[in-house]
C-alpha cells in the first residue's frame, strides 16, 4: 500500500510553479473557467454488453431506477430488465447540470441542478416545480466545477430539502427547501464545493461535506448554528490542488459516525457530537468518492481509478463489513456513486463523473458473488435512486 505525502508535495509545487490545465482538470482545484460537458470515453450504449449476472433471479419484478444525467439537463428513469439490458423509460428536463438526487415517499424527487432545486412528480413523470437558488452562484454553466446544487438530502419526515450549493471561488450555501410551499427557507454558509449532504437519523443534524475546504460542516437544524471539522487524514498540504480531500460521506446505523473513505487508503470516523476523528485502515488502494451504507453497517465504497498509475490500482467497488474486513469487485472504467437496493442484494455504481471520463451508464453489482453488468442509462449519470414500489 503506498502513502500519498510524496503525491501531496508534488502537487503542491507543481500548483505553485506552473498551475497547468492539467492540475486545474483534476477534482482537486476548484476555480477554472467553466468547463464543456466531457464527451464519454467508454464503451457506447448500443455496443454495452454484460459482463456477468448481477440482477435478481429470473422472474422478479424489475425496480425503476432514477439516475441525474449530470451531461444534460434531465434525470433518466430506466428499468434493468436483465444482464446488459435495461428499459429506458423516458426522460425529464429538470434543469442545467442535475447532481444530487433525494426521493420522499410520496414520490417526489427533488434534484440538485445549477439553475435551482427541481421537484418531479415519478408517477406522471413530469417536473413540478423548479425552485431557485437564493445563493448568487454566478452564470449557469456545466461540467465539474459549475456552481449551484450538489449534494441533496430530505429530512426524515420529508418536509425539507437539504442541497449544498456550490460558490465558485469561495465558501458555499446549504439552503433549506420547505418541500409544501416550494421556497428556500433558510440559507447556512458551509465550506468549499459541498459534494454531499446526509442529515442524522432523528433530523437534528444536517452534516455537509466540504470538498474543497478539507471539511464536514454540522448544522443544527433547530437554531442553523455550524460546526467545523476537519477530515484530512493526509493534511491539508497542496490546497486547491490537492487530490487528498473529502468527497461523500455515509452515516454508520449503529451509532450516527459519519463514515468518510480516502484512496482506498483510510477510512476516516467523525464523532458527529465531539468533532473528534479517527483513521481506519483500507486496502483498495485507489482514489474513492462515492459511499453508501447498508442497514447492517457494511459499507460500500466508489474507488474511480488510480491517481499514479504506476503505484495505484484501478477502479473498484470496496465491500467493508462491520468488522472492518473487505472485498474488492473490479470494476471497468471510472464510476462516482453507489447506491443499493431496498435488500442490499445489488449495488448500483453510477458511470457518470465529476472529472473527465465518465460514460454514459451503470455498473451493476451482485453484492453476495461480486458479478457485474453494465447497463446503458443517460448521459453521465451521476446520482442514482431506486424509486419506492408502487401500491
């Protein structure tokens, strides 16, 4: 397993001698001009083929799946009907850049995008509403680092929307989205570029993961005061530049630890009540975002591909049991998040990324044998929901 300072100092000087494209590229720098939506690297839609079973036994029901094409401006429904093959059921214009993704049991979606936050009623498959960011962000724009809502999470009793909202070239918003009226409520400052947002299981937390500002921001969601931890098991070293920095959190069942994976190196645990932070070893080796947790506490975790290909290994998904032990399923080409199914019998890793080399659909994953399938969904789709069975 290799250590990350020697990566770190590199990428600081490299960021004070020459600030080249290709350090303002990486996830790690934050203030670039806007950039293109990245064109799809992989394997095309009409040519993606399975690479072995991962969905549920012959004869099930198919779930519908809801996916952010962070690409364009719609989220995807689509139902996986077998390996390699999925049903696409049509499409919703939502707004520029959809990111984040949260569904209340009534079945409403509301969706992060860089206009505002969109509500979309599943059922007629139709947007509902689309409400404004209150935060300035400045011009519209897509790609990695446009302003506007990323990270997205609902109250238990889904009566507010919780979307951080991106500033570029300086601190973000969470903004509170009364999900009746359709208003921004309240407006709390975070940190730099908040990729993630989960709320604790009794609502009385809101927990927003910094990325650019090396931070996970507590907010009491009874009287909106803040407070700051750092996570940065590698330090701060590097800065905007650096690849070392907090992207998704997963909030452990057991005892509400916010649980945050780096490099398939670390594991860091937050003590959500003292700010307290302890490292857990990892072994995938690799850069990681995305992560999800399982009712029974095992983790799943988004490895995207090597930072030095010469040291690294590639892409993968990490199954972390409670007990700390894990598995590693391969995975082909960069993904960004996970999400599982209502049993946890299948993992669904999202194709789309918020860095160049994303493509255009799902890995599915057979969480008991470890199989993959690959199937065509949207256009970079980036978060991923398993809508709530219809009655």
């Amino acid at each position: 397993m290799t250590t990350r300072a020697a990566l770190t100092r590199t990428a600081v000087l490299t960021a004070l001698t020459a600030l080249t494209a290709t350090l303002l590229a990486a996830c790690g720098s934050t203030d670039p001009a806007p950039a293109p939506v990245p064109t799809p690297t992989s394997t095309p839609r009409a040519e993606a083929t399975a690479t072995a079973t991962a969905t549920a036994t012959a004869g099930a029901p198919s779930p519908t799946l809801l996916v952010t094409d962070f690409g364009a401006d719609t989220v995807t429904f689509v139902a996986p009907s077998r390996p390699g093959r999925a049903a696409d059921l049509g499409s919703v214009r939502v707004g520029t850049a959809p990111y984040g993704l949260a569904v209340t049991p009534d079945g409403t979606a509301w969706v992060a995008t860089a206009e505002g936050v969109a509500a979309v009623d599943t059922r007629t498959r139709t947007r509902t509403a689309l409400v404004p960011h209150t935060t300035r962000t400045g011009p519209v724009t897509t790609g990695e680092y446009r302003g506007g809502g990323m990270g997205i999470a609902l109250s238990p009793d889904g009566a507010r929307a919780y979307v951080g909202v991106n500033v570029p070239g300086g601190n973000g918003t969470l903004e509170v989205v009364d999900t009746v009226t359709r208003t921004v409520v309240q407006v709390v400052p975070v940190g730099r570029r908040p990729f993630d947002v989960d709320v604790s299981a009794d609502g009385r937390q809101v927990y927003v993961t910094d990325h650019d500002s090396f931070d996970v921001t507590t907010v009491d969601t009874a009287t909106w005061a803040t407070r700051r931890t750092e996570v940065a098991p590698y330090g701060t070293e590097g800065g905007l530049g650096s690849w070392l920095k907090p992207h998704y959190t997963a909030v452990r069942p057991s005892d509400g630890a916010l649980l945050l994976p780096f490099e398939g190196e670390r594991l860091a645990v937050v003590d959500p009540s003292t700010g307290r932070v302890t490292v857990e070893p990892m072994t995938a080796d690799t850069h990681q975002h995305g992560v999800t947790a399982a009712p029974d506490g095992t983790l799943y975790i988004v490895g995207t591909g090597p930072i030095d290909p010469a040291t690294d290994a590639g892409p993968s998904l990490t199954v972390r049991a409670p007990d700390g032990s894990e598995r590693l399923v391969p995975l082909d080409g960069p993904h960004e998040t996970v999400t599982l199914s209502p049993d946890a019998r299948t993992a669904y890793v999202s194709g789309g990324f918020t860095r160049e080399g994303g493509w255009d659909g799902l890995t599915v994953v057979d969480t008991a044998t470890g199989s993959t399938s690959r199937l065509p969904v949207g256009h970079l789709p980036l978060a991923v929901v398993v809508l709530p069975d219809r009655p």
